[in-house]
C-alpha cells in the first residue's frame, strides 16, 4: 500500500528528523533518501521513477532476504568476481579498474553490488523455482521457431581497433580519424565469434558497419573502441543443440514472472510512505 504524505501531521518529532536527513521514501521503516535516489540515476542511467520503483524494490528483497534467513559468503562474492573477470578475459585487478573507470563504482561498491546481486539469486530461486513448472518439448520447439532470428549469429567481425591511454584522445581519433594522434593506436584485426567473450560479441553485434563502438575499458588500464569494417557470414544452430539454452530461456521468463507477480502482492500489502519529491 503506497501513501503519498504531504503534510506534517504524520510520525512528529520522526518525521521531522528524516526530512532533515533528505528521507525520501520510507519502506517498512527502511529509509531511501534524496541522495539514494539520485545515486540510483547517476549509476543505473534511469529516469527518476525507475529509481525510485528500483530501490523499493531492492528495499523489499532485503526484507525478504531477512525474513528468509539468506547469506552470501566473501568467498561466493569473490568467486563470481573471478568468473566475470575470466569470461572477459581480464584479471580481476583489471575488472576493478574497469568498474571504475567505466562507471566510477570502486571495487568495495563492486563487491558490494555482487553481494546484493548473489542474495538476490538465492531469493529468486528460493521464490521461484518452487513455482515454476519445467517447459514441455512442444513449448520449447514454439518457442525457437518463433525466436529463430535470435539464435543466428554471425561467424566473424573485420574491425580496426583502436586504443589508447586517454579516452579524450581515442574519443577526438573517432570524430577525426584522419587526425595526427600519437597516443592512439591502431591495427586491424578479425574476431571469430567462437572464440570471444559474450560481452565482445555484443558489443560487435550491436555495431552497425561503417561505425565505431562506444568506447570500452580494455581490462589493462587503456580504453578501446572498435571501427565495424564488415561483418562475415550468418550461423544457425539447431533445435537439439540449442535445447538447454531455450529451456533456460524459457525457464529464466516464467521465473521472473512468477517473481513480478510476487514482488507486485508484496508491494500491494506494504506500508510503503513517499514524503516528498525530489528535483
């Protein structure tokens, strides 16, 4: 149950002392602040609202995540470190300093992201996997030849890769590359897609030829963007090779509807107060 409090009729000398503290949203009597909220934009890239419905959120699983007794070890949160690390091909020095440099997130917010990102796990599965019933072979075959396109992809990227130490430097080399720059350096190179990371290939995927990528920490303390010469070929793989992928998909959907669902009962019947808007 939202309530919108406008007045000061409501908590006293409680209420006084949050608006003093920049108190924005009160969930269950967990305070989300002004400062929470445009931290939340800042880093997320998301409008006001989605900030706002983010952290509630977030404020809901904690409680759950209480109530339900969930922990996550320093070793769980380090491992999934090293395997994001390992999937990118960096070492996990490079990640923190990808995470800062990219985002500003230092490798404390990053743990503690990871942290808040495994207690979620568990309290989806805990949630949702109790619930959600496992895809028959007839509802997989639906559901790749409906979503056949996803499952093509092409065989290789021919880029110019450009790098550099400056990302002022790479970024003006990009607007002008028949520019003088010292400090950039070039080379072209062919990625099969077999043989990169996930997050590469989207990256490449997502690039129109004839264009640049965004600019990307390179995991080495230099930044990287890569200039789409062509793009090779067009593979598709078959329904049996692609079955645990697609019962996963499909799987991963009813979960987080089952979670949508719940978290929505959730919000419904929780004392969630907004105290006042933020500019």
């Amino acid at each position: 149950m939202i309530k919108v409090l406008t007045g000061l009729m409501i908590g006293g000398a409680l209420l006084s002392a949050q608006m003093v503290a920049g108190v924005a949203v009160v969930v269950k009597d967990q305070a989300i602040t002004i400062h929470d909220i445009k931290h939340e934009m800042q880093v997320s890239n998301v409008s006001k609202e989605l900030a706002i419905n983010t952290l509630i959120r977030k404020k809901l699983e904690e409680s759950e995540i209480k109530d339900k007794k969930i922990t996550v070890s320093s070793t769980e949160v380090y491992d999934d470190i090293k395997e994001t690390a390992k999937r990118n091909n960096m070492t996990v020095g490079g990640l923190y300093d990808a995470a800062l440099s990219s985002n500003g997130i230092t490798s404390s917010e990053l743990k503690q992201k990871v942290k808040e990102k495994l207690l979620a796990q568990k309290l989806y599965n805990a949630i949702a996997f109790s619930k959600a019933t496992r895809p028959t072979e007839t509802q997989l075959r639906e559901y790749y030849e409906l979503h056949k396109n996803e499952f093509s992809h092409p065989e290789s990227f021919k880029t110019i890769v450009y790098q550099s130490e400056s990302q002022m430097s790479l970024a003006g080399k990009m607007q002008n590359p028949m520019l003088n720059t010292p400090d950039v350096l070039t080379m072209e190179k062919e990625f099969i897609y077999n043989q990169i990371s996930p997050n590469l290939a989207a990256l490449l995927e997502k690039t129109p030829v004839n264009s640049f990528s965004q600019i990307v920490p390179d995991g080495q303390g230099k930044f990287i963007s890569f200039y789409i010469q062509a793009i090779e070929g067009l593979k598709s793989l078959d329904f049996e090779t692609l079955k645990p992928q697609i019962e996963n998909m499909v799987m991963g959907k009813a979960r987080e509807q089952v979670l949508s669902d719940y978290f929505a009962r959730l919000k419904e019947n929780t004392e969630i107060h907004i105290l006042r808007d933020i500019q």
